[in-house]
C-alpha cells in the first residue's frame, strides 16, 4: 500500500506544480488554493509512505514522479520544447527510478 501512497503522492505533485504555473504566483484565487491542498496532500502522502519505505527511495521516487509528470504537462499542455537533450534527460530520470525501485526490499 506504501508504494501506493507514493505514486498517489508523486501524481500530486505534479497537479501542484501545474497549478501553481497557473496561479501567476499567487495571484489567483482557485489556482492558489489547489496548489496548497495538492501540496499538502502530496506531502502527507509521502510520509505516510514514509513509514515503510526508505527515506532516499521514497524521496527520489516522489520527486522522480513530479519531475517527469511536470516534463510531459510542459510538453503537452504549454507547448515546451522537445528536442534530443531533454528526452534523453527525462529517459536517465526515469532509469534511475526504476533503478532506486529494484534496489528496494
């Protein structure tokens, strides 16, 4: 269930991050408020799963997860750039949290 609570974790994250772009720093009202019930939930979640997984796995994965999601919402809500550097980026990332993965008991 840790792990979970993790991806559920990590999935906020990437809601908070989306939605604290659109709140134009804090300026507006509704993207302010998601913002900060999606970090706290994402921050809750991560603790909860903190009670049995490791800290630097738990850390990376959720942090991991944020980072690849934030990737792919610039890609394909805000038209960022795609271009060679940037996926190979996003693929030594993701590797690297299949690798923290396995290396977990």
């Amino acid at each position: 269930m840790s792990w979970l609570y993790l991806f559920v974790a990590g999935a906020l994250e990437v809601v908070w991050a989306f939605s604290m772009k659109q709140s134009c720093g804090f300026t507006r009202l509704i993207p302010s408020l998601v913002t900060l019930v999606t970090m706290l939930g994402s921050f809750w979640l991560l603790a909860i799963a903190m009670r049995t997984i490791p800290l630097g796995t738990a850390y990376t994965i959720w942090t991991g997860i944020g980072a690849i999601g934030a990737f792919l919402v610039g890609i394909v809500i805000f038209a960022e750039p795609v271009n060679t550097m940037r996926i190979v980026a996003a693929i030594l990332i993701v590797s690297g949290l299949v690798l923290m993965k396995l290396s977990s008991a």
